[in-house]
C-alpha cells in the first residue's frame, strides 16, 4: 500500500477490521484484536463507541495504538508528488 492509498483510508473517521488489515497488512485475528484493545481504551476511558453492524473504531485512535505519524506520511506524499511534477 502506498502513501496515497494509506492517507485515503486515514481520511475516514472510522475504521472497521478490513481497514485496519489493510493499514498493518495482517491478518483477521490480528486486527481483530486491536480493534478490541481500542474499545476497551474507549470503554476505560468513560465512552461508548456506536452500535453498528461493523466494528468500528475512531481512526485517530488507531493512529495512536500504531503509532502512525500522519504529518510524515503527508509530508512524504506531497514531496513524491513535487517529484513527479519535475520529472
């Protein structure tokens, strides 16, 4: 997955399980498990995640749980893109 495939998925507010297989290019299980850890931290945290068909969870979250940096992925794609308009 490219950067561009990357930040188009992180622009949603919510994940589900095949996003997050996706994003970490694993398995059912595994991201299964993190999107119940981040429901748990939500839960802990005195909040209630929304009743879908899906499980979601807040990206921004995810973000964190993965420690994913938003602004380098953002900045790599606009210097690619810079790059690409010179060639």
């Amino acid at each position: 997955m490219n950067n561009k495939e990357l930040l188009a998925l992180l622009e949603k507010p919510w994940l589900s399980v095949e996003d997050i297989k996706s994003i970490c290019n694993c398995g059912d299980s595994s991201a299964r498990k993190i999107v119940k850890d981040i429901e748990k931290q939500v839960i802990s945290n005195g909040k209630k995640l929304p009743p879908s068909k899906k499980k979601l969870v807040p990206t921004n979250l995810v973000l964190d749980y993965l420690g994913i940096d938003m602004q380098y992925l953002i900045k790599t794609k606009q210097i690619k893109e810079e790059n690409t308009y010179v060639s």
